[in-house]
C-alpha cells in the first residue's frame, strides 16, 4: 500500500472536474432467448409449445432467405460482419436474382449458421429487449420498481428482467415497471435503459445474477405471452457467511510465533505459486 501525500508545490495549479464516458446506450437490436433463459422460464410457467412456435417461426424465416429478396436481406445484414464487408447484402441491393450460384451459395452459408444459432437455443422473440442498467438517481422507486425507457418514452406495467449468465431459478426477476416524473428531468431525452430502485436490503442487481449498477445489460420482456405466465423464484441468497479472517498485528506475536507464521505464509504463498505455474 502507498500513501500519496498532498504536493504543496503544486497547491496553486487550478484544477478541473473531467467526466470519461465509456459507453453509451444504442437501440436495441432485436432480442434472443438462450438455453438457459428458456429452461429458467419454462421452470416459471412459460409454455413449452411457445418456445416450439418461436422455433417453428424462426426455422421457417431461414427458408425463405431463398425466395424472398426482404428475408434474405435481413440475413445478410445481420451477419454482416462475418460476410466480407456485407458482399451477400450489396449483392442483393445491386439487384442480383437470388438463384444466382454465387448469391444462393453464400445465402445457404449464412442460413446454416442461422439455423446453428437455433440449435443452441438462441431463439429471436418480440416485445424484449437489451437494455443498459444502471441505478436511481432520484431514490423514487421501491424496491421492487423498474424505470424503462424506450423509444416512446418510460412504459408502465410488469416487466421480466433477466442477465445473462444467470442459472438460478430467481435470476428473473417480474418487476413493476412506472413512470418517474423526476426521471424525465434527469435524463432528458436519452433513450434505452433500465432504471433500478437502490431502496431494500438488497439491490436488484446482485439478485439477478450477482450483477451491479455498472452499465450490465439486462434483458427486458414486456412480451404478454410470456410474462403474464411467468411465476417469479426467491433470488438466491449466500446459506452461510462467511467468517472474517482474524487478522494479527506483528506486533502481537512473539518471536517463536512470528517465525512460524512468516515461514508457514512462505510455504503457502510457494504452494500456490509452483500450482500456476503447473497449471499454465
């Protein structure tokens, strides 16, 4: 540890506040359902048949990027970044006929990496989104209140709220989502975000996930198929804590006791270092 001491030769220099923006919230892209985000709703009431249906609709869609010109653009824009500098999209934009070889070649490549996306249980669903999370500034929402603001504004009503990678039954979360007039005057006219309430004895975003108020996106699901169906889990909570080490001064050890335990901390310290060493 080193403490840094005031300079008094440069006490005269004024200085000034900076703020670093690291990222920034965008408009959603259309939301994904995973493995287990399917498994978590599906314990929670969720109808395995509408995760069927989504299934059926999505692998229908990939067949249609053959015979319709819209759904194959569709495809190639959204894996444009992994199809030489959108080639397959301009192809399509310049008006070249999809059962031309070299279109439809690159057209069934990137179905077939569509269709591997489903098979991993990455299923497209409406009305849900990603959002940036962070807390409220205002101290207006209770505990189990949401902030959302989408492209029209704050929406009102229930809401699931899940982050990825969260394995516990209690990682989604069904929030009461409500507009905050003080909010407005906060964010002005920012758009996408989720607000949370820092009132309760635990944030919502350690309850979902272990997460935090650092920017984590959530998923966010105003679908009413799925959330007027859906039955919340108690979030997971540590069982036992864990007990603070004690922590001896030097100066508390006699000369036997500290010779034991500095060569006792060496041993260990040379435990741990030659078992990263065997592991890299």
């Amino acid at each position: 540890m080193v403490k840094v001491e005031i300079d008094l030769t440069i006490s005269s220099i004024p200085t000034f506040d900076s703020l670093e923006i690291v990222a920034i919230s965008h408009r959603p892209n259309k939301a994904y359902l995973s493995k287990n985000l399917i498994s978590l709703l599906s314990y929670g009431g969720v109808q395995k048949e509408y995760f069927m249906e989504l299934l059926g609709s999505a692998l229908e869609e990939t067949k249609q990027v053959y015979l319709r010109k819209r759904a194959a653009l569709k495809v190639a824009i959204n894996y444009r970044e992994m199809d030489d500098d959108c080639l397959t999209a301009r192809m399509i934009s310049s008006g070249i006929p999809l059962n031309k070889p070299h279109l439809h070649a690159r057209l069934s490549r990137l179905a077939k990496i569509e269709r591997t996306k489903l098979r991993g249980g990455k299923l497209p669903i409406s009305d849900s989104f990603y959002l940036m999370g962070t807390a409220d500034p205002t101290g207006v929402l209770e505990s189990n209140e949401v902030c959302v603001i989408l492209d029209n504004g704050q929406i009102s009503g229930r809401v699931l709220v899940y982050r990825n990678p969260g394995f516990h039954f209690g990682d989604v979360h069904v929030m009461k989502a409500r507009y905050v007039e003080e909010l407005a005057d906060v964010v002005g006219d920012a758009r996408y975000g989720i607000f949370f309430s820092t009132k309760g004895p635990r944030s919502a975003a350690t309850e979902i996930a272990n997460g935090d108020f650092d920017g984590d996106m959530h998923w966010v699901s105003i679908n009413r198929k799925v959330v007027d169906s859906y039955t919340t889990s108690r979030p997971w909570s540590p069982m036992h804590s864990t007990p603070k080490a004690v922590n001896k001064k030097p100066s508390e050890f006699s000369a036997d006791e500290l010779e034991y335990e500095l060569f006792r901390q060496f041993l260990e310290a040379k435990s741990k270092g030659a078992k990263y060493v065997c592991g890299s």
